[in-house]
C-alpha cells in the first residue's frame, strides 16, 4: 500500500500551482492607430512592454527602388455577391410560371433538391421589371485603388499585373494583365472570364505565381484580396517558411505579400496568423488589413518602411503620465522601439513641436 496509512484522513487535493499565462504580442487595429503610424506591436514582457512603431509613409530612398508589383484578386464561388453577380430579389410565381411557358426557365437537381434555374431571357426580364436585382460590385472600385495605387506609387514599370485566384476547382490562377492607373480606372473587374468561379479559396498558387514570375525583381509587393477562410493554411505557412528563409540566405530577393480581407465573413484568426507569423528568421514576410478599417492606402507599406531612414532631426517618447521614456537626439528613424511599463496605456511622440497622442490599450 505505500506509506499511505489508512487511519489517516484523507488529504484534500492541493490545489494545482498555476502556470503564469503567457500573453502573446498583439498589433493595434487600424482604427485606433493614429494616421502618422503605420503600425504598432505590442510585445508584453515580464514587467516591461515592448511597443515597436513604424510611421505611416511610402518607401523612400533605397527602399523605393526596384519594386515589381501585383494585385490577386480572390474568385471563389462566394466571392460572386462581391463582384456585383449574384441576382438578389423574388420573381412572383405567376411571373415565373410564365417565364416556364416560354421557355426561359429550367428545372435542374442541385443536392438531391429539384431548383429552378433561370435562363437569359427570364433574368433579364426581371431585372427589368425589378424583380430581381445584381449585387453591389464593391470588389471593382477597391481593386482599381489598390491596383492604381501601386503601379503610380511603387511599380518600377508604372504598371501592376493583375490576376483572379481559387478559379476553377479552387486552385487555379487567370491572368488579367498589367495595368496602369490610368488604365485600371476603365477596366471592368467582374472576376474570372475564362475559368469558373472556384469551389475551395486556395492560396499557395497565386503566391506561387508572382514569387516565381517575378524572381529577378530587386524587390516584389503583392496584394491577395478575399472575402473569407482560406482552405490551404498550412501549405501557405510552409511555402512562407521557405520562402522566408530564401530571403535570408541571399537565394532570391525581397518579397512582401499583403493579405486583404473585404465583406463580413473574414477569418480573422487566419489574419492574424499569417500577420504574426515566426518564420524562424528575421524576416517578417506577410501583413494583413482589414478593408473597411484602412485609414489609407499608404497602410499597405506599414511594414516595408527602411529602419535606418531619418524622418525627423530629434524627437521624444513620454508616457501617458509625462515622464520622458526615450529621446532621438540624432533623428528619428521610420521605426522605433520602446519599453513601458504594464500600466502604461499610452505614449506620446514629440515632433517638430507637437505632440502625437497613441492609446495602446488591448
């Protein structure tokens, strides 16, 4: 029986010691940033936070140079609502029952269910009526931005190749072209034209196609719009991992992939998870942004900013209580870092003779 004795009582069970939780790093959202930063992490420590800034501007100097950019944009099948091609609304029955009689409509099996499936004629004559309506394309102006944006901002051609992913069975890549910003404004971005719209939302063959189409470029940005989960994760961490440690070893140049999400089904989990992702190297090789909470454009380069660029002569960090946390006597650097203290919910920058109020609160 052990050393356990029976006349003894029993001993309640000691209650167990609690691991102290380890808080993982954070970035503030973009709403709560103020404009003149381009991103803020957050690193929690014991008994000192990390808060690691960079400020919201275009790349300048050496960075600005060699850029060769794209712009994916995500055609899976729930992305039709986005790009104006989904018909929302109610044909009354006689309505329907007469469009039968002509003709225009046709009965189908869809999962065992038996659907009407209306013919040209038929839809376009209730869209006429107003029956029936198409969805709002908000995929087309949002992608003329970004499009426009980089090949007049960034591209060292002037122009941003264009292309649909997850078409077809989900993991197919059609090819637009490049375009200009003046270019884009009349192109009509409807999605994929000579493939389906796809079955699954695969990733890792739209960031196959610029890394591999673009190998030689000095430095390479890309930009992949969606509007939901992406179905092959881990196969992009793997790929980024890679391609990560490519980078560091000198093997291929500079790339840096922007994940966009637009509309309410975002996974914002996966967001994060590519944003915040440990390549096991130096270099940080994917950002992540929700649409509706860009403050601007210029976001999209919050994290190719050169550390090493002076943007002011001298400035100053205090705390929320006034205290001077760090002084930049020789110039202020487009990234910094500083340490505060757990209670400290935000800082002030001091520059040319103002000073910039951030809340960090998480």
């Amino acid at each position: 029986m052990g050393w356990f004795k029976r006349s003894q009582k029993p001993v309640a069970n000691p209650a167990p010691i609690q691991e102290p939780q380890q808080i993982e790093m954070y970035t503030l959202p973009s709403q709560q940033t103020v404009k003149v930063f381009g991103k803020i992490n957050i690193y929690p420590g014991d008994g000192v936070n990390t808060v690691e800034v960079t400020m919201a501007m275009e790349p300048q100097g050496r960075m600005a140079e060699g850029w060769q950019t794209g712009v994916a944009l995500d055609a899976s099948a729930s992305m039709k609502d986005w790009f104006g091609r989904m018909l929302i609304g109610t044909v009354p029955p006689k309505i329907a029952e007469s469009y039968k009689k002509k003709g225009w409509v046709t009965e189908q099996k869809e999962d065992g269910r038996e659907v009407l499936s209306f013919m040209k004629e038929a839809y376009e004559d209730a869209i006429h009526c107003g029956y029936l309506r198409l969805t709002d394309n908000i995929v087309q102006p949002l992608a003329r931005q970004f499009i426009g944006y980089l090949a007049d901002s960034l591209d060292a051609d002037g122009g941003t190749t264009v292309i649909y992913w997850a078409c077809g069975q989900g993991d197919s890549v059609e090819e637009v072209g490049d375009f200009t910003a003046a270019e884009i404004q009349t192109m009509d971005i409807i999605g994929p034209t000579k493939t389906s719209f796809g079955q699954k939302t695969v990733l890792t063959p739209a960031v196959d196609y610029f890394v591999t189409r673009f190998q030689d470029a000095k430095r390479g940005m890309f930009v992949f719009i969606t509007d939901g989960k992406i179905d092959d994760l881990e196969e992009v961490i793997r790929y980024t991992k890679r391609l990560a440690q490519q980078i560091e070893a000198g093997q291929r140049n500079f790339v840096k992939l922007v994940l966009i999400g637009v509309g309410d089904r975002i996974d914002k989990d996966q967001f994060l998870a590519l944003d915040n992702l440990d390549t096991g190297t130096s270099v940080d090789v994917w950002d992540s942004k929700i649409a509706d909470e860009m403050r601007s454009l210029i976001e999209i380069f919050a994290e190719v900013v050169d550390a090493n660029l002076i943007v002011a002569p001298v400035a100053s960090i205090y705390d929320e209580q006034g205290s001077l946390i760090k002084r930049y006597s020789d110039g202020l650097p487009a990234k910094i870092s500083f340490e505060l203290e757990p209670s400290i919910h935000a800082f002030e920058l001091e520059v040319a003779g103002r000073r910039i109020r951030q809340d960090i609160t998480h």
